[in-house]
C-alpha cells in the first residue's frame, strides 16, 4: 500500500509548476499515520517552498500517559502546522471553544502553527493565532455535496476577523473544488482555502491549487 503511495505521491509532486506554485504555500494535512512517510518524501523529492506538512488534529494534553494520542511533541517531529477546532471536531467530539484555547497553546509550545476553524464572527479565536479557516457549516461536506458560502459572505466574515480579530491570514473552507476557488482567493480578506473532500483527488487538488 506505501509503494502505491509513494508512487502516486512522487508524480503528484513532480507534476507541479514551481514557476506557477512558487508564491504559494501548499500545506498537505493527511492522517497522522502517514505524516512520517509524507515527510520522508517530501524531504527527498519536493521544494521546501512549496510543500509543508500539517497535522489534522492533536491531543489536548501534553506529553503524558495519555494512551491513543498524538501529542503535539510527536507531530512536531514531522509537521509544521496543525489544524484545531474543525467543526467536525466541534459538533462529533463536542470539543469546545477552551479546550480548542488549550490545544493552541500547547501546539505554540513545540512550535507549531496552528490554523484555527472558525463557523463565523461569533467563535472564539484564541489569542496570538495567526490563521483562522472559516468554514461555515451548511458549506462543509459530510458525504454530501455542501453548499459553499458565497463570495461576499465569506469577504465579510473574513474582513471582520481581520480587522476586528486581528488576525493576519485568513482562508476560506468549505466545498472548494476547481472550479470556484479562485471566486474565493480573489476576495481581498481572503489569503487560501482549506480543502477537504476535493483534495483527496490528485487531479482535482492540483487544478485547484492551479487556479488559486
């Protein structure tokens, strides 16, 4: 199953423009058993400016005896980012904003970024985070196509968290594919998406970060 991955992986990343993806970051957040394999490859294939690897979600305890979580110690060894309070975290784990608080700290203890979901201008944004996902929720996938937040509505909310959140980076999530990212990365608020179920389709993923 690697050796597949590996494969298609290595063509995926061979296969992107650097002279076209050079001003963009692209951050791959895969499940955290294959961070180490990820990071391994990109290390031996990839240009450090173009790819980063992020975690999906980390433990809100830190090192401890704490059996079947990731520690943000052990997704430091491979990632860069992290990603907290994604809504599907918020409403199946029924994680809350303190505890969302708590985890962003303990990320910033071993450095990493962490890039915090918001479902609008109400949810709390802890402080001293510097990328904010807003994803409202009738837009997130859960099997079924979502419907994606309007361009206005995502410029407002993300002008909001920037201005009165203060919040330097904000992305937009929430059903991207290939065909209306660029709606989104073209708002003036709006610095990237946060992709899901379109980015489990390499095609799809690089026409997407190809129009972004």
């Amino acid at each position: 199953m690697i050796s597949f991955l590996n494969r298609d992986f290595i063509t995926w990343m061979h296969s992107q423009d650097t002279d076209t993806n050079g001003n963009k970051q692209i951050v791959i957040c895969p499940s955290f058993t294959l961070l180490a394999e990820l990071d391994k490859l990109i290390k031996q294939h990839a240009p450090s400016f173009l790819l980063s690897l992020g975690a999906q979600n980390m433990s809100p305890f830190d090192k401890g005896p704490y059996t079947g979580e990731e520690s943000a110690a052990q997704i430091s060894e491979f990632a860069k980012y992290v990603i907290l309070g994604h809504s599907e975290r918020r409403l199946n784990f029924k994680e809350t904003a303190q505890q969302v608080e708590e985890k962003v700290a303990i990320a910033r203890k071993y450095q990493l970024e962490p890039i915090v979901c918001v479902q609008g201008k109400n949810t709390p944004v802890p402080q001293g985070v510097h990328i904010v996902a807003y994803e409202p929720l009738d837009a997130i996938s859960t099997g079924q196509v979502g419907e994606p937040a309007s361009p206005e509505r995502a410029e407002e909310v993300a002008h909001f968290l920037k201005h009165e959140r203060h919040i330097p980076y904000v992305l937009y999530g929430g059903s991207v594919d290939p065909s209306n990212v660029r709606q989104y990365t073209s708002l003036e608020s709006i610095n990237g998406v946060l992709i899901g179920g379109a980015s489990l389709d390499p095609v799809s993923f690089s026409q997407i970060i190809q129009n972004a």
